[in-house]
C-alpha cells in the first residue's frame, strides 16, 4: 500500500502543475488575441498592408479601422490610406468618398509632401479639396470667388463659387440677388436656358423690384430670358 500511495501522489502533483500551467497558457493565448485584434491594430494592419502593397487585406483591416473609436488623427489616416488604394485601383469616386471623410474629420487635412502631386490619387484629392472649402467658407468669400472667376470666364469655378455663396446665412440678400443674376447669365450663356430662368426667379423671389443695369440690359442672349421671368412677376 505504501508503495502505490506515494506514486500516485507524485502523479496527481504532476497532473495538478500541469493543468495550471494549460491554464496560464491559455489565458496569456487569448491576452494575445485580444491585443492583435484590438482597435490600435485594425490601423496598424491595414498600414502595413499598404506598405507591402497587400492592397485587398489593408483595405479590409482600414475599413474595420474607420468603424472604431479612434483618435482623429487616425481616423483620418485611415480614410487617406483608403483613398489611395480606390486611386491605384481606378476606383476615383471611392477615393474622393474617402477624401471627403478626411476633410470632415479635418477640415486643414494634408497630404504629406512624399504623397502630394501623386497622379493617382492627386485629381481626387483636390476635388474633395475643392469642396471641403467651399462648404467651410463664408458666403462673402465664396461670393468674390465667383464674381472673380467670372470675370475670367471661369465658368465652372463661378458656377461652384455662386451657387455655394446663395447657401450661406451670412451673405446679404442684395448680394444674393447679385449672384443669382450672374448664374442666369452664365446659364444662358452656356445655352441652358432653363437655368437661366430659375436663376432669374429665385433672384425676383428675393427682391421683386429686381432690375438688369443698363450695360446688362439689351443682351441678346439673356435679356429674352429676363423679361420673359419679369413679366411672370409683373402679373402677381
């Protein structure tokens, strides 16, 4: 009896350490888990897919990067890194998505001087550039942009410029008015008559004593227009 007893005892000792030992092994297994698939490394995966040019598996680890709660910075980075891989991938409308997400996070947003003039992604870039600005300016600024850009025939500069300066609280109805009679001659420049004219109504909605200059008047692209819309108002 004596003999059997301390054998397995030794045993069940053995046993005992070595179920503790699985234990700790198994909890320092999910520990590590834990930290491989944390917020941080959704991030820190995905970059550094990019860097090996993993595009497919960095877009996915960025994507999942973009759902968590992230500092700015981060955030930021992650929809710029994102609008690359769109941009080598010819996708231009994801990438500027993905700009825009960036410039709404932070509206002074960069690209790194390693990363600006890119041909890829540089088109999309500054068109969502282009718009961020415009939905953070003020309405007088965007109202003298677009009276600048039409003085230089810029007609699509101005058009953007105008029609965001009507949108803005802080520009003056006289201004507005202004803008909008320069949209309807842009308009009817551009052979959209229909335009034209609705720009013309929503300046006589805003002053309905609303008059061409004499310089203005007479032209025979848009003055037909004009007095076409006018005499709608007149008969009010």
């Amino acid at each position: 009896m004596t003999k059997l007893f301390f054998p397995a005892v030794l045993m069940l000792l053995v046993f005992g350490c070595a179920t503790k030992e699985a234990a700790n092994a198994t909890k320092d297994s999910k520990a590590k888990q834990h930290i491989k698939t944390g917020p941080d490394n959704a991030l820190k995966n995905g970059l550094e897919a990019y860097k090996v040019r993993d595009y497919d598996k960095a877009k996915s680890s960025l994507l999942k990067a973009t759902q968590q709660k992230l500092s700015t910075n981060d955030l930021v980075s992650a929809h710029k890194h994102l609008a690359f891989i769109y941009s080598l991938q010819g996708k231009e409308d994801d990438a500027y998505k993905e700009f825009s997400n960036a410039f709404k996070l932070d509206k002074k947003f960069k690209l790194d001087k390693s990363e600006t003039g890119h041909p890829a992604w540089t088109p999309s870039f500054q068109w969502a550039q282009k718009e961020s600005a415009l939905i953070n300016a003020k309405g007088t600024e965007l109202f003298d942009d677009g009276k600048a850009y039409y003085s230089k025939r810029d007609n699509s500069n101005a058009i953007r410029s105008l029609e965001a300066a009507v949108s803005k609280e802080d520009l003056k109805t006289s201004k507005k008015v202004e803008a909008y009679k320069l949209l309807a001659f842009i308009y009817a420049v551009d052979r959209n008559p229909a335009q034209a004219k609705l720009a013309f109504k929503k300046a006589f909605g805003l002053d309905n004593s609303f008059q061409l200059d004499k310089s203005e008047y007479g032209n025979p692209v848009w003055t037909p227009l004009y007095d076409e819309v006018k005499k709608q108002y007149q008969k009010k």
